[in-house]
C-alpha cells in the first residue's frame, strides 16, 4: 500500500476523535509510486534567511549564507542522481510552515534542513543530525529546537496554531515516515563520520517546528556551529563548505536509493 495513503487511513482511524476537533486540516497527500526512469526528490531547505539571519558567529559571519552556499552547492552534487528543489535560493525570509509546505507540496521523498546554529554548550562543534521528536534525546537537543522554534515569532511571522497541531497530530500516526527519517540520520552520520568531524553523541532528537511534515521524511542537519570559533572557521572557508556539500549530497545519493523513500 502507498505509504501516504497507509497514513492518511491511520489517521482517519486513530485519531479522528482528535482530528474532528481541528479545524481545515489538510490530509496527507498520495504521491505516485517511483517509475524505474524518475529519479527521487530531494527538498533541501537552507535555514533563516532575509530578515533572520539565523546565528551570527563569533567573529560576525550570518548562519543564513553560510547554508544557502551549502545547500547550493548540495543541489548541484546531487545533479543527476536526485530531483532537487531548493526551499530559498536567494536572501529570503521564508516561515517554519511555510517550508514545510514545500516540501508536502512537491511530495518529497526527503526533506533536509541544512543549519549552522549557535550550540547551547558554546565549546560543542562538529556535524549532527536530528529527527522529530515529541520529548527531546537529551537537553541539549531541546535547547536547539526550543531556539529554532521562536525564529517566526522573533521575526515577525504569522503563526497559524491549527496547521502545527495538525502537523503534531499526524506525527503520531507517520510510524513510516518516522522510520525512514531514522534511517537517513543513522545512514548519513555514519558515513558523513568518516571524513567529517561530528558533534558528541550526533544522532539526536526533538520537536522542530521544520520538521513536522506528517507524510515526507525529515531531517535536520548542523553543519556545525557558528558559536565555536573553530567551527566558524571551517564554516567560512568557500574549499571547506564545497567539501561538506560534497560528502552530504554524495551521502543523501546513497541514501535515497533505499526502497523506504520510493
């Protein structure tokens, strides 16, 4: 059975005392099986963006060109071996639900969020990756969605409450898509680790706002953090953000050719 059509009947059944008390919730859509010819689609969302400039570094550099360049360049390292969409391809101001609507419009196979916060342990570096969570792996997770989370309001976005919990009452219902979001972070941490510098303990989880579509796997990564000057260096370097572009698109290649994202 097409895994959007298996949620939307989980849904309907499971949760429908809860969903018959929100209002114009949007269902999961269907998206067509893979042919033998279509390539996978890949959403890659570079986080922050015009007026949020995400995290500034320690010696000034903005979060939000540091993963417009990398998720750019990712774009272009996946180029025939994925479809791509990019969520922003210029200095733009885009809401938490807004690229999550993206990325469930295009039917993704995957969804990546690419970001280079300020870590809550100003001595904590190196790449990590996170999945949705409702109760967060550890406080330093919690930390991070917690300060992703506010961007809209702190910004000046509009907060549609009925489309979150919407979002929150699918996640309960999406074992797939939650399982193949899993898999992603465990396949691309692992590789990713071989010539990449990674965060203590980098496979994490917690409630991202980003991360709330119900039907499309997703996944949040940090490049590193602009917090730590070392970080900040390899960050700020063109050679050192080709390289992460490199190692990641080359990884996602791998990952979406497992059957769990067709």
């Amino acid at each position: 059975m097409d895994r959007r059509l298996l949620l939307k009947l989980t849904a309907l059944g499971a949760l429908a005392p809860l969903l018959a008390r929100a209002e114009s919730i949007p269902l999961p859509r269907s998206r067509p099986t893979l042919g033998s010819a279509e390539l996978p689609l890949i959403v890659i969302d570079a986080g922050h963006g015009g007026r949020d400039p995400g995290a500034i570094g320690v010696n000034g550099s903005y979060e939000k060109n540091v993963v417009l360049d990398i998720a750019t360049e990712m774009a272009a390292q996946l180029e025939g071996k994925a479809r791509v969409k990019l969520t922003r391809e210029t200095d733009k101001f885009l809401a938490l639900p807004e690229r999550v609507t993206i990325a469930r419009e295009a039917q993704a196979n995957l969804f990546i969020s690419i970001h280079a916060d300020s870590a809550p342990d100003s001595a904590a570096r190196g790449l990590s990756a996170y999945t949705l969570s409702q109760t967060a792996s550890d406080d330093f997770a919690r930390k991070l969605a917690d300060s992703e989370n506010i961007v809209d309001q702190r910004y000046g976005a509009t907060i549609h409450e009925g489309e979150t919990v919407a979002n929150i009452l699918y996640d309960l219902a999406a074992r797939q898509t939650i399982t193949a979001s899993r898999f992603a972070k465990d396949a691309l941490v692992r590789a990713a680790g071989r010539s990449m510098r990674l965060l203590d303990e980098p496979k994490r989880s917690a409630n991202f706002a980003v991360l709330r579509a119900p039907d499309v796997p997703s996944l949040l990564i940090e490049t590193g953090f602009l917090s730590n000057a070392a970080d900040e260096e390899i960050l700020t370097s063109a050679a050192e953000r080709r390289k992460i572009a490199q190692v990641l698109g080359r990884e996602l290649a791998n990952v979406l050719k497992n059957p769990i994202f067709s």
